[in-house]
C-alpha cells in the first residue's frame, strides 16, 4: 500500500542519514583535515628549485666554463655518496691487535710480523680526506647536489612546518651552509617571519658562490633574500641562539667522533627552538645521526622531545639492532637543474634528526608510528613497516575491519616517511576472515 512503500521510504532515508551522520563524526587525532591530510602526513610531491635560486645557478655555471662538468659532476656524486667516516685510532688499535693474535710469531719473525700487520692495515683500511673546495669545485658540487641537498632538507623542515602550526621562527644558523641550500629551503617555508639568517662554512669559496646565488648570479645584485650574513666561525658569544639551527651534510666533513660530538654540542646549546640533522641516506649516514642522538640523549642538557623521522621514542635504533644494518632513510622527488646529461625527474634519498627544546602535546590516546619503508597498498589492505614508540620494528596489514575505517583511509594516505596513528585493535576472533587473510603479518600490539 501507498503508507507502507511511505514507511520503508522513510525508514530508509533515516538509516542513510545516520549512516551519514557517522561516517561525518571524525576521530579526534584528524584535528578536523581529511584522512589523505592527516596530522602525520608530511611527504611532498616533486620539488623544483626557487625560481631565482634556479637562475643564479645556471648563470653561475654557464659563466664559469667547467670542462666536462657532468663526468665530473657524476664522479663528485658517487665519491660523496660512497664515503665513510675516518677510522678512529681506537679501532685501529684494536684491529691491529686481532691481527697480531691471528699472526703468531716468535721473536726472530717479530720485525717481520709487524710489516705484515702494517701492510694489511693498509690494504683494508678505509683512507678518509678532507675535500678542498676551490671555485671550480664547487660550481662542479653546484651542478650536482644543489637540488638534491635542497629537496632533502626542505623535506625535514617541512615535518616542523606541519607538525608545529605555532612555530615562527625568527632567526636561522645554518652550519656547514655550502651553497645555503638550508637557508633557501627555511626562506620557503618562513619567509615571513624570518629576519636573520646567519650561514656558517669554513670555506671562503662556498661562501662566495652562496653569495652569488642570492643576487640571481648578477655581480652587485640586490639579494633576493635579505638580512644574509656569511661566517667562516660560529658566532663568538656562547649566549647567542638561533630559533632554527641546520646542520646538512656537514657532521660527514669531520674527521673524528669526537669533533662530531663537540659540534652536536654546540649546536644543541646555539638551538633555542629546533635542530634538525641531515645527512645521505647511507648506513654511514644513518649511524652519524644516531650517534648525534646518543651524544645528546647521554648529556641531558635539558629535556627535550624527539620528533625525528626515525625517532619517535628514546630507545637504541632497532635497525642498528638488527643483524642485517639497514640505513633508516627516506626519498624524495625533485626536478635537477636543466643541464646536459641530467634526467627530468630523480629522487634523493637522506636521512635526518629533528630535535625540539619544546615538549608537544599529544592528541588523545592515539599513539604514532613512523613508516620506515614503502607502503604497498593492496585490495582491502595496506601492508605498512613502522617504528614504533615503544622502540619496535613492526610489519601488518591494517585492515578496515581489524583496525576501523579511520585507521585504514589514513594508511592508504600515507608514504615512506609519513607518520601513522596507531589505534588499539581489540583481539579478534579466530574465526575473523581477516585473521584466516593475514595470518603470517604481524599486528598491532
């Protein structure tokens, strides 16, 4: 009849509109954004150089006509990326001990037993050397990692951008600063406030080219960035701090753990705010920044929160755990300076640290995992590697069944590098179909 076909019409308008009315009620971690732009989302899409940062470099390079500069470009590339730090003299105090008890002798073969020991230490020993940047040089270190270095760190400084709404930064130290890639990709993201930027490098020459990047490589230019000012030494006074302190690429150019440390040191006592480590995303690289990490956690100047992209808790690095060291690192797509031989599109992979003198809040009981690997997004799945908070390595499926539909549109948002809000997943029956689909992936604990 018509009144019930009136009935079941309303009966099932009213279903949708709870329906609705759910799937409308977001969780509060969301902060009210979209699932696909969640709180721990930070990965950015291909990045492409400031426009006149862009056009002071090839101006720069084309001026100084460097033979075969994309040969020797790609050789600086592999050197830098290859390189490992100096041994220490402890090390090879105690190789060359492991040696001698390999190598018994008497004393008649004593004199020939320690050639044969400084031979071999010769032969295995990695030789670290100092790089020497001249001009020439370092238009070569232009072409090949300016947009690399500068996609890197504008990825690790992007995290604070997103994570801390509140910050405002003043003033910028940027140490070992080369070319200023730290100091273009800081000017992107808070141009605003910004009004200091301090650029600290040993090498007159880096420092002269960083210049002329800022004038668009025009000699006598205006700089396209104002309120610059070059150093070759830290600021003398211990007192002063910078709301923003950047070290890229830099920690690698030392030649001892202890210098490493000193610097980190120095660093964290310049930082009023935050201090944010970037190195290549090399086993070497990754051990640097965990080393800087312990150097800071063991002193306890002052309690600070961690939010580093592979930190989120205090406990030793799982992966450096692992019998099988592999790099915790991450990538990210940029556009390459338009030169002869350079591809349209290449990804730089990296490693970084971020530490804060400024403990956040949390939101809610959500707890947060970091993704340290790809995410591979599967038919009503999402297979995910994270580090947890409690300092675990953990590989599952989330599932919109197991974990909520919340948790499962997120994963599906998310990539390699972003963070994850884990949520309580109650035990599910033997007889889930998702337990009989997974079995083999770890869950959530």
């Amino acid at each position: 009849s018509f009144n019930s076909k009136q009935h079941i019409l309303s009966w099932f308008c009213s279903s949708q509109c709870a329906s609705t009315a759910s799937d409308v009620a977001l969780p509060d971690f969301l902060k009210g954004a979209p699932h696909r732009k969640h709180p721990g989302v930070t990965h950015l899409k291909t990045l492409c150089l400031p426009e006149g940062l862009q056009r002071g470099a090839l101006s720069l390079i084309h001026k100084s006509e460097v033979k075969d500069l994309t040969e020797r470009a790609g050789r600086l590339t592999n050197f830098l990326w290859s390189r490992k730090r100096a041994a220490e003299a402890s090390q090879l105090r105690e190789r060359a001990i492991a040696l001698e008890k390999k190598w018994m002798w008497n004393e008649k073969e004593q004199q020939r037993g320690e050639k044969k020991v400084l031979t071999e230490m010769r032969r295995t020993t990695y030789h670290w050397t100092p790089l020497r940047y001249d001009e020439e040089l370092g238009v070569v270190y232009m072409a090949a990692r300016l947009a690399g270095g500068y996609a890197a760190v504008l990825r690790a400084l992007n995290e604070i951008k997103k994570r801390d709404l509140a910050f405002t930064p003043y003033s910028l130290l940027d140490f070992g600063s080369g070319l200023g890639t730290a100091l273009w990709a800081s000017h992107t993201l808070w141009g605003v406030s910004l009004k200091e930027y301090v650029c600290v490098d040993s090498c007159g020459a880096m420092n002269t080219l960083a210049e002329q990047l800022l004038t668009g490589g025009i000699e006598a230019g205006e700089p396209l960035i104002k309120h610059v000012y070059f150093r070759q030494f830290f600021p003398v006074s211990p007192k002063v701090q910078a709301d923003l302190v950047v070290a890229a690429f830099s920690l690698s150019e030392m030649a001892t753990q202890h210098d490493r440390q000193e610097t980190v040191l120095t660093l964290w006592r310049k930082t009023s705010s935050y201090l944010v480590l970037v190195e290549n995303g090399t086993k070497e690289g990754h051990q640097i920044l965990m080393e800087a990490r312990d150097v800071l956690l063991k002193v306890r100047i002052i309690v600070f929160y961690l939010i580093s992209s592979k930190c989120t808790h205090e406990m030793p690095c799982p992966k450096l755990l692992s019998q099988k060291v592999v790099p915790c690192n991450f990538i990210q797509s940029y556009y390459p300076l338009p030169l002869r031989g350079n591809p349209e599109r290449e990804q730089e992979k990296f490693s970084y640290l971020i530490m804060s003198r400024v403990k956040q809040k949390s939101v809610g009981q959500v707890d947060w995992a970091r993704l340290t690997g790809p995410v591979h997004r599967r038919s009503r799945h999402v297979q995910c590697q994270v580090c947890c908070s409690n300092g675990e390595l953990r590989q599952f499926a989330v599932t919109k069944r197991r974990h909520g539909r919340h948790m499962y549109r997120c994963a599906r948002s998310c990539d390699w590098g972003d963070q994850l809000p884990v949520i309580q997943a109650e035990e599910n029956n033997p007889t889930d179909e998702t337990h009989d689909s997974y079995a083999g992936t770890d869950t959530m604990v």
